[in-house]
C-alpha cells in the first residue's frame, strides 16, 4: 500500500498492541524530504530575545496584516532545512579523536520519530514542564536525538507550510516556543554539554532565525572560550555558517572577534576548525585578518604546526587571489620560506602542496 502524505508527513498505519481493525489502528508520522525550494524569510538580526506566542485572533479574515510581517518586514532569504538529512562533518571541522562520537550521533536516529511525535504533542497541548526538554537534552544520546527529532519535524513543518496559511503557521510557531523556551538563559550550558549541544546545533540549523536569535546573542562574551571548547567550537561553527549571512549584530560580533584572535586561535585544537569555518563564510574583511594573523605569527611555524596547517591550507583556499598568491610566494620563496628550510615535516609538505597550485 502507497503511503499517504499530508502537510510534508509521510502517514503510516501502525497496528497497536490491544488488537486490530479500526480501532486499533494508529497512524505515525514519518518527516519527508523538504524541496530545495523551501525558503523561510529570517529577520534583519535587530531581536536577540525570545518571541511571545501569537494568537490566532491577530490574523482575522479580513486582516491584510501577514504572519512574514510579524517576524520583521526587512527579511533576507535564508533555508534553514538546507541540510536535511543532517550530512556527516566536514573533515576539516571534527577532531579525530571525537570522530566516533559524531559517527554515533549522524545521522540522526529516526528509530525515535515515535518518541519525537509525542514530545511535539505535549508541547503543542503546552503539557510540558518547564526544564523538561531541558533535561532530555542532556540525559543521553537517545533522549538528545529525540529532542533533536521534534525540532527537525516541527521546523521543517513550518518552513514547508505555503504562505497564506497563517492558522498553521501560527501552530507551529507556538510549538516551536514551547521546545525552546527551556534553552532561553542557558544556552552556554548546553553549548558545552556533550549531548545538548547537538541539540543547540539543530536549533542553529533548522529553526527559523525569529526564533534561535537568541543563542548567538547569549555566547558573545565567551567567543574565545567557546571556540576553545571541545563541544562549543560545533555551535560557533555552525552560527558562522548559517546565521552570519542573516546579518545578525551578534554573529557579527562574533567573527569580528574570533578574526581579530586569529594569531592565538590558528594553533589550537578545536579553535582551528572555526577559523577553517571563517575563512570559508566569513567576509573579506574577516578573511584578510586571518591572514594576517597567520603572517604575525609566522607561516613556517604555522605551517609545522598540526592545526596552523589546516588553517593555512583553508586561507589558500578560500582566501582573495591576491592574498593566495601572496601566501603562496611567501611559502614558496627561495631565501625565507619553507623551501628555503628544506623541512621534512609532513604538515609543511601538504601545505607546500596547496602553495604550488597557486604560484
């Protein structure tokens, strides 16, 4: 039998435990692919605090007022459910030694799509206690996924939902309330819980700007801690990548801070990965102080260096032509530079590899 669908659902009839026929038949929902086209408006980035629900008496018949206009009327393009399914890491933005536990964790387990659906009635009848999701989050990985499930389902609900169709979209944001009212003041919390901050990652990812403005806006003041932490360099990652294109005053602030730290971040452990994220989505101001910081602490030590090498491949990479060429003359020059050093060390070779393509 064909599977029916309705609203982005997958409808599939369970038969439950007491017995069968129509009484005992159950319907589950499963999320379906969204479309490449799905596009939710995001704000300009000026509201950093959470959002009070809306009613449904604010979108009378004959209203002309629009649920995009609430959120803001100078929005930006932006899709939150661009990666869904979520893809595995990037090599260069996860450590070898955590690679298992990410493997673990992706792709997310649909095995608890039941488990989700039930946590997304609760929050839509508001049965939930405060702290509850809270909890679930950072209980263990099958209770994180499950929370991270409910997010996915009900954002992408709402992002598919046509526009025009205010009643649902006005539902599902309150549910949406309702699953992140528990993250409001404790953000840095789950950012550095080794479940939670999965679940601030698919908040970052899949959630309206409107509604997750508030997790850049709580870890301004930590960036330099945060981007040294083994799970909170994950939501500067991903706040780089999606939330700096809406022009959030936050997110800027952010970049602006992690570039003009470059020289002490480059060699680090975890703070790499997010100049590697910088210099891919960062604007070219960001990327030129990057260079920078590179060029003031050395490119030959940098380039030995585990981690310095990573970044210094990705400022070949991503960096202006004229920034390449530049690196890639100073790596390659005969009195100063690496060759001049006649090194051996294994980072330096690859480096020198990325160097020669652009000389």
């Amino acid at each position: 039998m064909t599977p029916k669908t309705f609203k982005g659902y997958e409808l599939q009839t369970l038969q439950s435990k007491r017995g069968g026929g129509k009484r005992g038949q159950i319907g589950s929902l499963t999320p379906l692919m969204p479309s490449s086209t799905d596009v939710w408006h995001c704000e300009d980035g000026q509201s950093g605090h959470s959002t009070p629900n809306l009613s449904l008496a604010d979108w009378s018949s004959d209203s002309s007022q629009s649920f995009e206009s609430t959120l803001g009327s100078d929005s930006v393009p932006c899709s939150p459910c661009s990666h869904f399914p979520d893809p595995p890491l990037p090599e260069h933005a996860i450590d070898a030694e955590d690679d298992q536990l990410a493997q673990t964790m992706q792709p997310l387990a649909f095995s608890s799509t039941h488990d989700a659906l039930q946590l997304v009635t609760k929050a839509a009848w508001q049965q939930i206690a405060p702290g509850d999701v809270r909890d679930l989050a950072v209980k263990d990985k099958q209770s994180s996924c499950m929370v991270q499930t409910a997010v996915i389902m009900v954002a992408c609900q709402l992002c598919q939902t046509p526009h025009g169709h205010d009643a649902m979209r006005v539902y599902l944001y309150n549910v949406l309330n309702v699953l992140l009212a528990d993250f409001h003041g404790c953000v840095l919390e789950s950012v550095k819980d080794p479940w939670a901050n999965y679940v601030i990652c698919r908040i970052i990812e899949y959630v309206p700007f409107a509604l997750c403005a508030f997790v850049p806006s709580a870890m301004v003041g930590t960036v330099v801690e945060l981007a040294n932490h083994k799970f909170g360099c994950r939501a500067m990652i991903r706040i780089i990548r999606h939330v700096l294109r809406c022009n959030d005053n936050a997110a800027s602030v952010m970049a602006d801070i992690v570039a003009h730290n470059a020289a002490n971040l480059c060699q680090k452990k975890y703070s790499n990965y997010v100049l590697q994220e910088l210099l891919e989505h960062g604007t070219v101001v960001h990327k030129q102080q990057v260079v920078h910081g590179l060029r003031k602490v050395g490119l030959i030590r940098t380039a030995e260096n585990r981690w310095g090498s990573l970044v210094l491949e990705a400022a070949l990479r991503h960096s202006s032509p004229e920034d390449c060429k530049g690196l890639a003359s100073e790596l390659l020059d005969g009195t100063n530079g690496l060759l001049a050093a006649k090194t051996s060390n294994i980072f330096a070779c690859k480096v020198l590899k990325k160097a020669f393509r652009y000389d």
